[in-house]
C-alpha cells in the first residue's frame, strides 16, 4: 500500500511539473536560426553586454540584457511590434533562457520558445556557435531578413 501511495505522489509531480512548462516551447539553434530567417520567431539574447562581446550574437537576434532594468520593457516593445510572432529566447547554455521563458509565460505572455543548448552548448547540445550557425558583433545590423527590430 505504501508503495501503491508512493507512486501516485510521483506520478501527480510529475503531471504537475510537465503541465506547469507545457505551454512553453523549446527548439534547438538550428531549428531556430531557420525560423527566425523564415519571420517565425523573433530571437533575443537575454545574455549580458560582456557576454555578447566575448562570443558574438546569434546573427538573426535581437538584444535584452535581462539584468537590466529596461529588460521588460525592451520585451514589451519587441512584443507589441510583432504581437503575433512567438518570442525566442537564447542564453549561454540554455538555463537563463529556460528561467525568462517560463517566468514570462507565470506572468501571462503566450507565444514564449526557448531555445535549448544556447551559444555554448549543454547536455541537451552543441549549441549555436559548435553547430556553425552566424554569428555578429552587438553592434553591427541584425540579418536583412530578420523584420523585427531593435527596440
């Protein structure tokens, strides 16, 4: 019986925690670069201003320092320019990415992806730059084909 009661405390968790990130999407670099040329997703690098400089940012990504206090509203803004696009968002290894994703999507956002492995790679993947995706400086111009812009 103890068993039987053990099982069904597991399995009720692990519905609970699969419903509670459910609505956020997840997709690798490669996927994303595709989609972010094709004006599917709008990809930003929540990555900090050191973090851009030392690796270069995905070519097709717009920028938001998420430990800056114009984080929100710079999303805001990408969001009311594209109300229909889902928002990417790219990190180093996928955590932070993971966190503004999910803490979005509490806070009532739809549309929210994250995208996995981030530049460097984890144990989920190569990551953007391993798997030979383009890369730019933070100053120069987003790709052509991306129709979102910089806030």
């Amino acid at each position: 019986m103890r068993t039987l009661a053990y099982f069904l405390q597991t399995l009720v968790l692990v519905v609970v925690a699969t419903s509670a990130s459910a609505q956020v999407a997840t997709m690798t670099p490669d996927v994303a670069y595709n989609a972010a040329i094709a004006g599917e997703i709008v990809l930003i690098d929540v990555r900090r201003p050191e973090e851009w400089a030392e690796t270069g940012v995905p070519d097709v990504a717009l920028l938001a320092d998420m430990t800056n206090q114009n984080f929100i509203p710079t999303i805001l803004a990408i969001r009311d320019q594209n109300p229909d696009v889902p928002l990417a968002f790219i990190c180093r290894t996928g955590n932070r990415s993971g966190y503004v994703s999910q803490q979005l999507y509490k806070a009532g956002m739809t549309n929210v992806v994250d995208v996995v492995e981030g530049m460097a790679g984890s144990g989920v993947g190569p990551g953007w730059a391993t798997r030979g995706l383009p890369v730019r400086t933070p100053d120069a111009p987003v790709n052509a084909a991306v129709i979102a812009t910089q806030p």
